[in-house]
C-alpha cells in the first residue's frame, strides 16, 4: 500500500500530473490533512465548485467530476478505491462518510425516450445529499435526487433510488429498508 499525498490547495497543483487533475483551481477550496492516492481523476469544469473538508482521503483510481455544478465533502470522510462521483448539480456529502469501493453516486440522469437520441438530449438532474456518519457498500449505486439520512447503512450492490430515513439499514435494488438502527 502507497502512502497518501496529502496537500493544500498550493501543492494541488503539483499533484495535477500525478492524478490526472483538470480544474481551474479558483473555484476548489481544500482544507488541511486531505489524502490523495495514485491515479485520481479530478475534473472540475464549467464553473462548477468543490470544497473539500479536513481529514478526507480519496483512495487510488477514484473518479470525481463536477461540471456545473457543485460538490462538497466533509470532515474525516473516505472516497473508496475506483468509486466515481459526478455532480452536475449538487452532492453534499456529510462528515465521517465512508464510501467504499466502486461506488457510484451522480446527481444527474440522461434524458431519453421514444426517438430521442439519448446522446444529445441533455441531463435531469436533482441534488443528492448523504448526511453526516453514513456507511456506503462496495459497489453500491446513489442516484439523482436521493438523500441518505444520517447513521445510516448502504448494502454492498443496492441501488439508492429513493430516499432513505436517518438511522437505517437499507440493502436490494433497488433499495429498500430492511431496519432501522434505533
């Protein structure tokens, strides 16, 4: 295992060629202690925002895109190896989140339909939010306009397509609520 590069928003551009970074770093706000492993891809474009907070490590071959819209990330969460996270809109995600491997979480869907090519037809999108202390499983899916609530627990493989309650255990696909942890 590497060691985290861990940076300020100066040395961020340093680390550009090392994790394949596309950003104009004026609208990208990094606070202290933040781990970046091999092989990030970090795009930030079209005005779009990203404020990340203190303690976040992002592990190796994470994808993080944020065109338009905006994306923050609190204190002391973890970005698992090969998950990819696009905000187009909004995606606020909480303090003390793990994320784990391979995970997807997009605020945006493509828009198709009976002779619509879905190539050109643009994005619906709608805020995600996971709130503070939420446990997210390997390979599992959050989709546009989910909130997680807080304490709560994604299974590995489901698919977020609806809200889910604080203080939760949700599993399938799509997901579902399979008990509560109160």
């Amino acid at each position: 295992m590497t060691a985290a590069v861990v940076v300020s928003v100066r040395a961020l551009r340093s680390l550009a060629i090392r994790c394949f970074i596309k950003t104009r770093f004026e609208n990208v706000q990094v606070r202290s202690r933040v781990g970046f492993e091999k092989g990030l891809r970090f795009s930030v474009t079209d005005n779009g925002a990203l404020r990340i907070g203190s303690d976040v490590r992002f592990d190796r071959n994470s994808t993080v895109i944020v065109q338009h819209g905006c994306l923050s990330i609190g204190d002391g969460t973890y970005i698992g190896i090969g998950s990819v996270i696009c905000a187009h809109k909004r995606i606020a995600i909480g303090k003390g989140v793990l994320i784990a491997e391979h995970v997807s979480i997009r605020d945006q869907n493509h828009i198709f339909g009976r002779g619509c090519a879905v190539s050109g037809s643009g994005f619906n999108s709608a805020p995600v939010e996971i709130e503070d202390n939420v446990w997210i499983g390997a390979k599992a899916t959050i989709t546009a306009g989910v909130t997680i609530g807080a304490n709560s627990v994604i299974g590995a493989g489901a698919v977020v397509t609806c809200n889910i309650p604080a203080n939760s255990v949700a599993v399938g696909i799509p997901a579902r609520v399979a008990r509560s942890l109160k």
